[in-house]
C-alpha cells in the first residue's frame, strides 16, 4: 500500500542509526511490526488470571 506521511527526520535516521537496516521502509515496517506484537502481547496479558486452567490431562489423553 502507498501512503504519503510525514514523518520526523530525526526519529527515522536515529532508528536507521540503531537498526541493522538500510531503508526508510523496512525501518518503518520493521517498527510497525514491533508495535503489533507488543499490542497483542499487552491483550493477551489481560487475560492472566480470568482462565481456569484446572484440567486432567490424564482425562483429555483419554489414559
């Protein structure tokens, strides 16, 4: 997909800086995709402690 934005100088050549790419774009993709993971890492957090997990596994392999 082709989106034009602005963005700030600054922030896009200190993450090429610290990254190991050499890209406007895989920098940016590569931040897009940290930001999705971390944002289901945080939902899968919500759920920490709401499942029972008290199950026999004796019972479900059916020994």
């Amino acid at each position: 997909m082709r989106t034009t934005i602005e963005l700030p100088n600054k922030l896009v050549n200190d993450a090429l800086s610290l990254s190991n790419v050499k890209t406007k774009k895989a920098v940016i993709t590569i931040a897009l995709e940290d930001f999705v993971r971390k944002q289901k890492i945080h939902e899968i957090k919500q759920f920490k402690g709401k499942i029972n997990l008290n199950l026999d596994l004796d019972a479900l392999r059916k020994r």
